[in-house]
C-alpha cells in the first residue's frame, strides 16, 4: 500500500527520535487514567513526535480515537446534509472513498506504529477507557453515548451481558458497564491491537478494492484496484498470524493484575467474560483453518447443513469440489452483481482430494454452535468469537 511521504516521513521519524532532541524538552509521561490527562497527552502528542514506548502506546490510542472522531463526524454530516438526496451517487460515492482512503492511511500509521513497540515488563501504560471522553461527532456537546463510548462492559456471572448500541440512557452504562476499569498494557495487548488493525485495514482494503456505478436506475459494484485486494489478504494472513501470537502470549503470562487479554489462570482481568482453557483449544483449531483457506491451501467444500456467512461460502460451489477462498483475492470478480451465480466460471471452484482437501472449518463450527444451541455458551460468547478470530 503506498503513504505519502508525509505519513512515511511520521513513523519512520517516531520510531527513531529521542526525547531531548534539538533542545526541545521532553513530553511529561502520558497520563490515559483520567479525562483531563487524555486531553493532554493527546494535545501534545498532535504537535510532537513519539519517543519511547510509552508515548508510543499514547500515540497510538489517541490516533485511534481521533481516527473514530473523524468517521463519527463524517456520519453526521452525511445524516444532516442527506447526501442520498441532495446529491449524485457519482458523488456521494467519491465523498466516501475519500472518507475510507482516510481511513486506511490512519490504519497503516498505526498499525506500523504498534508493531514498533517491544515491550519490555513495566513499561506498558495504565489504561482507564471510561475516561476518554470525547465530542465524537464534533456537534459541539459530549453526549451520554460518547461519555461512556470507550467504556467496558462489566463481566457478570448471574446473567448474561445485556449489550446495545450507544445510548444516552445514564443508567444503562452504570448498570452494565464497569466505569472504573483498569488496564495495565503488556505484550500481549500490544499483539491483540497490532491483529485488530491488521485485520480493519484489511476490510478497507478489500472495500476499496471495489465501487458502485450507476446507469439509470440500474447499479453495479465493479472492480476498480485488483492490488488492494492483494493487499487485504496479505494483511488478514499476518492479522491470523497475529492473533496465534495473542494466544501464545496470554497462555505464558504468569503475572495477574490489571488484566486484558486473561487466560484460564488469570482472574483479576476487565475482559467482559473468563476465557478457559476449551475457549484457547478452540482458538488453537480455528486458526489454523482459517488460515489454510486463506492460503489456498484447503477448499471450503459445499455443507447443506452449514450455517451463516461460511454456510453461505460453503454452498456456492457444485458437488465435489470446495471453494479455493485464496483465490477470490488473486482472480477477483470484475462485478459483483449476482456473485454467487459467477462463482463457477470464475474458477474459485476447485475438486476437493489431495491437491485440494477439505477444509476442517465447517465442522468446528457446527461443533461450536452446537454447544451454543445447548446453552452451555453465555450471552457474550459472540465476544469469544471475535476474540479468537478477531
């Protein structure tokens, strides 16, 4: 993916200054625990370069939320000035491949950003999301839903996690979140947020890869940048390879204070639910499947009885053969107007045998999604999934 000089000119600058530099005085240390602690250290880090790996870490939170700010700001807009209506679907779509360029510029800041820190024990930053508190959609007012946006849901054992949009509802958050969570970064986060930027950038990568056109009253999502979609799967192969990094470093924590990511041993962790050690085997098995498809190296073979978007994938091919995933990526449709009927001559359809074995993925889901059906699994399981597959 190409920046332009002045991104590349930021991270290569940030991961090489030192503080003092030129005579300049270096920043106080960044403060993330309190509301106005997160306004200064992000004020000052939007003039000044980071240095070290505490400013580094600041830096990074506060180009995300900076980065949510500008997506919610542009919503906004778009909502008041209706742009479905006062303008031409040429131009509303350039408005948002603007917004998405934007956004996958930011996204590659960071993601480089994060993967320059190496952590060394006690140098991760407190963290206490409840108080980033920020005017997200720029209208002027903080909002209850924007107070509260950056907060945790609380983990409960008696119920199940009630979870909704943003709300302005006060008594919502106070009654399912934990206002006053705590989070000391280490390692593993550090991993955990480099595969969440892997795996986004890699979305809008693939997004990019594509726009609508119009004719009349007739519309069409054409291929446009057949490199991006080179680019998003590369990004989602190293989001896997990162997550598999989140999984061996939870496992080999052995501290247990202020906890993110926990593993089966950890307790004194602010993740809205306990992680055990059937949740790890499973994180083990899927990623390694979904890997292999992504690599080209198993076919999604059809399963009448597969459920959701991989069901969905898994019925497009015919009998006896299973979809090579790698290769919508390296054969890209021209047009994805009725795709599923595009899918055979598109040659995504590979026979399944030993050049080509079957994928074990649909199994583990069933098998999963049978214990969710028997009630074993909570109502935040979904963040399990997320979790596992990011």
């Amino acid at each position: 993916m190409k920046y332009s000089l002045a991104a590349v000119a930021l991270v290569v600058a940030a991961a090489i200054a030192t503080p003092g530099s030129q005579g300049i005085a270096p920043l106080p240390p960044p403060d993330l625990t309190t509301t106005q602690g997160f306004e200064r250290t992000c004020a000052a880090l939007r003039l000044r370069l980071p240095t070290g790996n505490a400013q580094r870490q600041a830096a990074v939170i506060c180009r995300d939320v900076a980065l949510i700010q500008h997506v919610a700001t542009f919503l906004r807009k778009a909502r008041e000035v209706n742009y479905g209506q006062r303008m031409a679907p040429v131009q509303v779509t350039a408005h948002v491949r603007a917004e998405l360029n934007h956004l996958r510029t930011q996204l590659g800041i960071a993601r480089q950003m994060l993967g320059a820190i190496l952590l060394d024990r006690d140098e991760g930053l407190v963290l206490v999301p409840a108080q980033w508190q920020v005017d997200l959609d720029s209208n002027g007012t903080i909002e209850v839903w924007e107070k509260h946006f950056f907060a945790i849901p609380a983990r409960r054992s008696e119920a199940p996690m009630s979870l909704r949009p943003p709300s302005d509802d006060s008594d919502y958050y106070q009654a399912h979140y934990d206002l006053s969570a705590r989070i000391r970064v280490d390692r593993t986060d550090i991993a955990w947020a480099l595969s969440y930027h892997q795996f986004v950038e890699s979305l809008v990568e693939t997004v990019l890869a594509y726009t609508m056109r119009t004719s009349g009253h007739e519309w069409d999502i054409v291929l446009i940048d057949p490199a991006a979609l080179l680019r998003a799967r590369q990004l989602l192969l190293s989001g896997l390879k990162t997550s598999n990094l989140v999984r061996e470093l939870a496992l080999a924590e052995s501290d247990d204070q202020d906890e993110w990511i926990p593993n089966p041993h950890q307790r004194q962790s602010v993740f809205p639910l306990a992680l055990d050690e059937e949740d790890y085997a499973i994180w083990h098995a899927v990623l390694p499947e979904i890997t292999r498809l992504f690599e080209g190296a198993a076919v999604l073979p059809g399963d009448s009885e597969a459920r959701g978007l991989w069901g969905s994938l898994a019925r497009v091919c015919p009998d006896g053969t299973g979809l090579n995933v790698s290769k919508i990526y390296a054969q890209p449709a021209p047009s994805l107007t009725h795709i599923e009927q595009q899918v055979p001559a598109l040659g995504w359809c590979d026979p399944v045998g030993p050049e080509h074995p079957a994928s074990g993925l649909m199994p583990l889901i069933r098998e999963y999604s049978s214990r969710m059906d028997s009630g074993r699994a909570s109502g935040m399981d979904f963040l399990k999934y997320l979790l596992w597959v990011n």
